[in-house]
C-alpha cells in the first residue's frame, strides 16, 4: 500500500468552483501549507478572507456545518462553513478564514507559553452543550454519534472492513509498510481493557487537537479547524494534546486549571490511559500509511511502556 497523497487542485479547478458559488469577486486564491488529507487554498471575496478545502475521500465534510454551528454559536472561535458541494469527484467546504497562524510554526518557548491558554480553550471545546443529540463516535450531518455505545465506536474504529473511508483495507499495511501485527494486537487489548473507564462519558471531542490545527496571534488562541470530530470521553483530546507538545508538562496544567475551575474527574489516570490507546493506536497505522517511520517508532514505544 503506497503513502496516501491528498488530491492535487490547480488554481484554475478553484476558480470554476468559487466563481460557481461566489460570483465574479473573488481574488487572490492561494495554496495553503498542511492538511494532511485535504488541498487548502485561501481567498479573498468582497474584502473577507475565506479558505476552500478539497478532498477525495467519501463523505468528506458531511457534518461540517453542523458542528462548524454548533461550536461558533456557544462562542468556540470555530470557522463558520458557509458553502459544500461537489465538483467530480472532490468534495469541498468553503469556510471563513480566522485570524492568526498555526501554532506549530512558532517557536518552542512561545508555544509553551500558551499552553494555559490551550488547556483554557481545550476546557471550553468540551464542554460545550450537545444539546438533544444522542451516540458516540464520529458525528453525523444531524449532530447525532454513529454508534450506540463507545465500545461500539472502538470496534468500527479499528474493524478490519471499512469499505468507502480513509482506513479501507488497512489491513494491508500490516504486509506492506511497518505496522506490527503483534503490537497492534497488544494495544488493542489494552485498549479493550481500559474502554470500560472511558464508557460512561459523552462530551464533545475534536479528535486532531494540536499544534497544527490550532491557530494564534503569539499571544492568544486566534481559532480551532479541522477536527476528525467525535462525541466521548474528553480526555481523548488531552491525550493527543500532550503526545504533540511532549516535554511541556500538558498534563500537569491541565489538572491545575480543573482544580482551580472546580471540576472533578473521576478514574483520570485510567481515562487517560485508555485515551492514549485509543489515538495511539489510530496514530501508528497513519503514520504507517503516511511512511513516516519515527514517529510510528516513538508512538509504538510510548504505547508499548504505558501501565507497565
């Protein structure tokens, strides 16, 4: 199975697709760096800045309305979708452009310094009203999860069949790139093992929270984007927070914040433990997918020392 590539766009596809939704007013489109699974480009259209995401794989932005709603209504500095479609086999989301740049593109010393303002705003995203909505896991264009129970979520997470989606014969990579079978099926285990702690809990969950989904000013969180969205245990988030700023004591402002915040939470070590797992297990086989190979490495040696 060869690395994933996410589509290729040309300026020109862009411009059919804005001028088909925007009109004839739209300037200075851009390519955008990141994004791991979607080509991003900004734009300016009478004066406002937008960005317009393309993707191959199905049911790309389904449910990027609602939650882009849900979030910026209770005053999440979310960026607000305006329009989706079609346009051949991509689909695409154009949304308001937010303030600021990724985190990951400054220094070392400045993104220690917002980490309370990360665990601030991280507090705020989860706990964010779901109201009438129901289910776990991945999040439907309704607002509804797509399963019953966490575990259920799990068991689909990691199932062997997954026709239509990003994870479609991932089984292959156990033979084809450098995901271990055996280790796979350890942490799994684990995984199973710890769910029961994550189980009763159902809160929003951004799923991708970290340095470069994150946007500031240097000095504030200017915007969240992209999240890989999920109603469950909140602390999923904390854990790939903590995984992406290692080094830089997360957890520890975490804990403090809730404790000066009066929020209790219960089996903490436990929860935590099964989150790590849990976006562990989901990290290995994508960077096994992606091919690179160090941080499956460091990944796969966290996981393997955890409650050891």
């Amino acid at each position: 199975m060869t690395a994933y590539e996410k589509p290729s766009v040309t300026i020109s596809e862009v411009e059919r697709v804005l001028k088909t939704q925007l009109g004839s007013n739209v300037a200075e489109i851009t390519p955008m760096a990141g994004g791991n699974l979607s080509s991003v480009f900004s734009f300016n259209n009478e004066g406002r800045g937008y960005v317009i995401k393309f993707s191959d794989m199905e049911g790309a932005y389904e449910t990027e309305h609602y939650i882009s709603t849900m979030l910026s209504k209770q005053g999440i500095p979310y960026p607000r979708c305006l329009r989706q479609g079609k346009a051949g086999h991509l689909a695409y989301c154009i949304l308001e452009r937010m303030d600021g740049r990724i985190l990951a593109d400054f220094s070392a010393e400045e993104q220690t310094r917002q980490v309370p303002e990360l665990i601030k705003n991280l507090t705020r995203l989860n706990q964010v009203d779901l109201g009438r909505t129901s289910g776990y896991g991945w999040i439907g264009p309704t607002g509804d999860g797509a399963f019953q129970t966490w575990k259920d979520y799990l068991v689909a997470a990691f199932a062997e069949e997954q026709p239509g989606s990003f994870w479609d014969n991932w089984y292959e990579l156990f033979e084809s790139t450098c995901l271990e079978k055996d280790v796979f099926a350890e942490c799994y285990s684990r995984l199973m093992a710890y769910s029961s702690y994550n189980e009763p809990h159902r809160y929003f969950i951004h799923g991708d929270f970290h340095q470069w989904n994150i946007l500031s000013d240097g000095t504030r969180i200017t915007g969240i984007i992209d999240g890989n969205c999920a109603y469950g245990d909140f602390l999923v988030d904390l854990a790939i927070l903590d995984r992406h700023m290692e080094g830089r004591e997360v957890i520890q402002a975490y804990q403090e914040y809730q404790e000066k915040a009066g929020i209790v939470i219960p089996n903490f070590e436990e929860r935590l433990i099964g989150a790590y797992y849990f976006k562990g297990m989901d990290g290995l086989r994508f960077y096994a997918k992606m091919g690179w190979e160090d941080a499956y490495c460091s990944t796969r040696n966290f996981l393997l020392r955890l409650n050891t």
